[in-house]
C-alpha cells in the first residue's frame, strides 16, 4: 500500500533549501550593492590620491627650485655681494666674501636636500668674470674636482654669454648646469648665477610614481629641454600637450590610453609633467574587489552552513516526527517522541505521545475482546460436540439394543438420548411448556427405575389438559 503512494519532497528539505537560497539571494544582492557603491566611493578616493600624490611631487619639486630662486633673491639683497659683483672685484677680502656667499646661500637648506639626504644643486657660482666667482658647494671637492670645476664653468659662462639668453642650460662632462641674471635694484642685469643640478635629485623624487605601471614624469624648461625623465618618448610626450598647463589634475588621451595628467609651471621657468594611467584606479578596484569578493564569499559561506545548521536543527523534529508516524502506519503504537524546547514542538509531542497512548489502549482492549469471544466461541463449540457426540453414541446403543431384543436397555437408552438431546436444543430457551418438562422428568424417572427398579413406583395426573400447554422454567 505505502508503495502506491505518490513520491513528493520533504517540508524538511524544502524548507532548508527555500531558506538558503533565499540567504544566498540576499548576500548576492547585498554584496552587488556593496561592491557597487564601494567602487563609486572607492574610484572617487583612487582618483583622490592620484591628484594628492602628483600636486605632492609638484610640491616637492618646486621646493626643490625654489631654493634657486631663494639662493638669488638672498644674493640680490646682500649688498656687499652685489657690490663685489658690480665692481667685478672681490679681491679686498675674498675669504670673507667667500663666507658671506655660502652663509647667504645656504646649499644644505633643507628645501635643497631630498627626504634621503640627496642634494637638488650640488654647486652654486655667483660670477664676476669668467674667470672671478664666488662659490658654495655641497660636497667638498678636491684638487681635482675644483680644477675640473674651473674648466667647466668657464665654458659654460662664455656659453651663456654668447647665447644671449636669459636662462640658460647645458651639460657638460655628464653635468647639467643652469644660468640666470642677476639683476640689481633697478633691474639690470649685473651678473650671473651658476646652478650645477643634480638631475639624480628628480629622479629619485619621482622615483614613487615607478609603483604606477605605464605612468610618466618629464621635467623641463620653457625651452622643452629635458631636464629629468623616465620617458624614453619625452620630446614626443611634451609635444603632444603642445605647451598647455593646468593647475588641476585632468584627463587626457595619450596614444591609446587615457592619462591623468598634471602639467603645471614651477619655479624658475620649470615645467613638471606627469601622467597616471586611469586603468590605475580600475587595477586597484580590482584588485580591492578581490579582497572584499573573497570575504563576501567567505562570510557568506560562513552564514549559509550555519543557518543551514540552524534551519536543520530547527526542523529535525519534523523528521522524527515522519520516521515516528511510519512505525505508528507499521502497527507499533508503542513509539513516543521526545520533548523539545520549541513550545510548538512540545505540544505536538504531547498530542503525539497521548494519541499513541489511546491508540495502543484501545488496540490491546479490542484485541483482549476479540480473543474472550473467540475462546467462548470455541468452548461453546466444543459444549456443542460433546452432548451430540453422546447423543449419536446413546442412539446407536439404542438401535443395537432394539435389533438384540433388550427392550429394558432399549428403553434406558433412548429416555438418556432424549435427556440429552433437551439439553442441546433447550440451551438458548429459559422457559418450556409442562409437557414437554413431563416428558424428560418421565424420561429421567424411567433411568432410575432402571437402576433401582422396584424401589421406584411414579404416578402423573393432570386434571386439565390445557394446563400442559402452559410454560414453565425449565429444569
């Protein structure tokens, strides 16, 4: 019978599988928003930092340049200095000169030194003639040095000169060197200063933006020489802006990526150009995302298996419930379930354990019943056989003493069968007539006249025959 039923789905299971996907849906959802507005806020703030950190290394580099602008305002308002430069003799006291040129330009201040203790002008000259200068320098040189120095600056100058220009620059012997006018109180140009930069210096500022794949840096003059680099293309880079500056961050299409670019003017006719690629921010969004993808997973994994856990611990009861009701549907009214902490659960139990209680007392009295009747049954049907098997033996004896010609034994016999037979076919009756009780009392009489014989003498009378039509209870 339980074979013909039709297969469906466990609540149990139903249930745990509907809760974690409706779980699982909800940390999807969850996590889609999540990592929406994250990359929103978080592109915003990659963007941010990008623009932080270019106007941070234009701020360090225009400190760096500003300590050449400082260095000539400071000459320019040193009067002795000027002086000695005016007068293009600084032989009265060179020594104290000399003193007064280094005090006055400071080469170790701390906007000519990088974060690493690297120098951004390495030798400053404040020249008289070219032949007739005062210097400072940041490493004390020796013989050598000084004398190749000597050789370098007086080419330079003579350069510098013949060009004509206001500012000027030139390598020489693997060193760049920087000259600008230095103008008296009425705005003519007196003189010079020499500035030997160390171009390692702006690298190793820019150094950072390596950390930056595919980003750039190019540091130049007005004129667009070059002047610090990581930029193989950097004469094509500076074109491609075609001299256009900004003092904010912006995008900007280089070849076929998109930059964010900062190109702004510094100290000193300096022009700092760098760009960040903008799948910078997208690398890192994603490389984020991973991060927070792998504890979304995690977490959500974390919450699923315990409020599968919880859901299965919740709903085991309907499961022993199931496995009770198949051993109650196999006849075993003896199973209970126990009791939960769940009150609902409880009551259920209670209902269940008291139905089987019921079912179980009534099954053993039903079935007690049922086996009284049947042993009465059979007792009433072995009473039955016994008196018709003596009835049907006292017959035969009767007959047999009939064909033998005893008519005493005869006569015994068949008044015994007679007695016998009232008594299985007057079983169900309580009253009888009086003459069919005259009858069997004759009968029994006629048995004891046998044994006692003469002993026994019986007479009947009976005034009014209908009174034999009367019932009496029965003997």
């Amino acid at each position: 019978m339980s074979s013909e039923r039709k297969k469906v789905k466990s609540l149990r299971n139903t249930m745990i599988t509907t809760n974690v996907l409706i779980a699982l849906l909800a940390f999807t959802l969850c996590g889609v928003l999540f990592i929406i507005s994250a990359s929103t806020l978080t592109k915003d703030y990659i963007s941010s930092d990008m623009d932080f950190y270019m106007e941070q290394i234009t701020g360090n580099i225009d400190q760096r340049t500003k300590f050449i602008e400082d260095a000539m305002i400071s000459v320019r308002n040193t009067s002795d200095l000027m002086d000695a430069v005016a007068k293009d003799d600084n032989s009265g006291d060179r020594n104290q000169l000399q003193n007064r040129f280094q005090n006055v330009v400071d080469i170790s201040s701390e906007n000519n030194i990088s974060e690493n203790g690297t120098p951004f002008i390495t030798c400053v000259f404040l020249m008289c003639s070219a032949d007739n200068y005062l210097t400072s320098f940041y490493y004390a040189p020796d013989k050598t040095e000084l004398g190749r120095t000597d050789r370098d600056i007086s080419v330079f100058y003579n350069n510098y000169l013949e060009s004509g220009e206001t500012a000027y620059r030139e390598s020489l012997d693997g060193k760049t060197y920087l000259a600008y006018p230095l103008y008296d109180s009425n705005m003519d140009a007196v003189s010079c200063m020499i500035f030997r930069m160390n171009t390692d210096s702006i690298k190793e500022v820019m150094s950072t933006i390596e950390r930056f794949d595919d980003a750039f840096f190019v540091m130049y003059d007005k004129y667009g020489t070059v002047l610090g680099t990581d930029n193989i293309n950097a004469d094509e880079t500076i074109a491609e802006f075609n001299g256009e500056h900004s003092d904010d961050p912006y995008i900007k299409k280089i070849g076929n990526k998109n930059y964010r670019v900062y190109n702004t003017e510094s100290n000193m006719g300096f022009d700092l150009l760098m760009g960040i690629p903008e799948s910078y921010a997208a690398s890192v969004l994603m490389n984020s995302f991973k991060v927070y993808l792998f504890v979304i997973v995690i977490a959500g994994a974390i919450s699923l298996i315990s409020f599968a856990v919880f859901t299965s611990r919740v709903t085991k009861p309907l499961e022993q419930l199931t496995a009770k009701l198949r051993k109650v549907e196999t006849g075993d009214y003896t199973v209970k379930l126990d009791l939960y902490d769940s009150e609902e659960f409880t009551e259920i139990s209670n209902a269940f354990n008291e139905m089987t209680d019921n079912i179980n007392h009534l099954v053993h009295e039903v079935y007690e019943k049922k086996i009284a009747i049947d042993d009465m049954n059979l007792r009433f049907y072995q009473s039955q056989m016994n008196p018709h098997f003596v009835f049907n033996v006292l017959n035969g004896i009767a007959l047999q003493a009939k064909m033998d010609g005893n008519d005493s034994l005869f006569k015994v016999t068949s008044s015994f069968a007679k007695l016998m037979q009232a008594k299985i076919y007057r079983s169900d009756s309580e009253k009888v007539m009086i003459k069919q009780e005259l009858e069997y009392v004759k009968c029994y009489l006629e048995i004891q006249e046998f044994r006692y014989g003469d002993k026994l003498n019986c007479t009947f009378k009976v005034d009014n025959d209908r009174l034999l039509d009367y019932y009496v209870p029965k003997l």
